[in-house]
C-alpha cells in the first residue's frame, strides 16, 4: 500500500468535517454551493468551438504541441525575451496534475513517474505549511543549491478549468 496522499488527505478531512461554513480545497476544481464540481460558462464555449472544429483527436507528440508551447512561451516571456529568442528556454505541454512535475507536496505518482523515467528525483520547497503560503526563501535556497545541469520543473497551476 502506497503512503497516504497529502493532497487527498485534505479531501478526507472535508468529507469527515461537519461545519457548514467548510470549503474543498483539496483537489483542483470549482464546485457549486451543493458541492458538485462546477464548470464555468466560458470552459463550456471553449468546448463547444472546439467540438466545431472537429478535430481528428490525434495524440501530441510526448512534448505537446509545439505550435501552443511556443505560444504559451512567447505570452510568458513576451515577443522581445531576449532568452526566449536565443534559444535559452525550453517548454513542454504536460498533464495536470501527473503530467509533469514533482513539488513538494506532490500527487503521489509524480516520484515515481520520474523514478521509472531514470531520473534523479529530488524535492523542492514551495509551500510553508505554517502560513499557508509561498516558501519563497526555501525554493531560491534549494534551487541555488541545485548542481549545475539540473532540470527545475515548475507546477505553474494545477486548479480547473485551466489546468
């Protein structure tokens, strides 16, 4: 038996807690007063062009699509990154969730996705459990103690409707 889940560990504490002010904020996903995930209108209108398009649903290649990596880089960085347009910045389209990352805490299958990848998996800091935020000085610590040559894998959001 795997070691229990941090993350659905917050969905087991809510489900048990019998206040009616509580809130989920274990899993990703909006929920409407009943507590039934909600999904917001504008994800329904991106469904539907979408769904007129009538794509072919053919998979993307292991790194995503190149033509939304590229535009998700240059909206981040901006059309003039001097990095982004030397070719110092690398991007790939990952699943939310298990697709790409490995924080800590984490999903439980994130370490081992990489394990069996043959990576060298070892854990940042980001979250402060004591104040509920950012651990802003932990993960510049760790990460200016990585060995040069080491890949940071950043979760930029794993929350719906984006993902």
């Amino acid at each position: 038996m795997a070691p229990p889940d941090p993350i659905i560990g917050l969905t087991e504490a809510y489900l048990k807690d019998d206040s009616p002010n509580k809130v989920n904020v274990g899993v990703g996903a909006y929920r409407c007063d009943q507590g039934m995930p909600f999904v917001l209108p504008v994800v329904r209108e991106a469904e539907n062009e979408i769904n007129l398009e009538e794509l072919d649903h053919e998979y993307s290649g292991i790194a995503g699509c190149p033509n939304f990596v590229n535009l998700a880089l240059r909206f981040v960085y901006g059309e003039d990154s001097a990095p982004l347009n030397e070719g110092r910045v690398a991007g790939v389209q990952t699943l939310s969730g298990t697709g790409g990352l490995r924080p800590n805490p984490t999903w439980g299958n994130h370490i081992p996705i990489f394990s069996n990848a043959g990576l060298e998996v070892r854990k940042y800091r980001y979250y402060d459990n004591d104040s509920c935020n950012l651990d802003f000085d932990g993960l510049v610590e760790d990460m200016k103690g990585m060995p040069e040559g080491s890949c940071i894998l950043l979760h930029a959001c794993a929350h719906n409707p984006t993902g």
